[in-house]
C-alpha cells in the first residue's frame, strides 16, 4: 500500500465524523470573502454621497472603512 492511501484511509473517518461542521466554516470563509471584495467596490463611492458628501481635508482619511 502507498503512504497517500494510508494516510486517506486513517484520516476517512473524520471527514465522516466532522463534515456538518466543514460546511459552515466553508459558508462562513465565503461570505467573508465576498463581503471584504463589496467593501472594496464600494471604496469608489465613498464620501461622494449627495447627502452625506463633504469636502475632504488635505491628509483627511477616509470616513470608512475603519
């Protein structure tokens, strides 16, 4: 037998054991991702709200994100 089948095999039952945790973990990673990549969208818009919108100072930082 190969070390890759050996390892698969002794590490088989885990995945059956832990899969119900795996795939909120992995829904979690993702919609981290996707909000991290809306809030860098969303940096082309900031402080040029017709309401909200001011004149920035020079060296001012941005109101957001933190």
């Amino acid at each position: 037998m190969s070390l890759y089948h050996d390892i698969f095999t002794s590490q088989k039952h885990i995945w059956k054991m832990y899969w119900w945790l795996i795939l909120p973990f992995g829904g979690f990673y993702i919609g981290h991702q996707i909000d991290l990549m809306e809030t860098k969208r969303m940096t082309m818009f900031r402080d040029k709200s017709a309401l909200y919108g001011r004149e920035m100072k020079p060296g001012e930082p941005p109101s957001w994100p933190y």
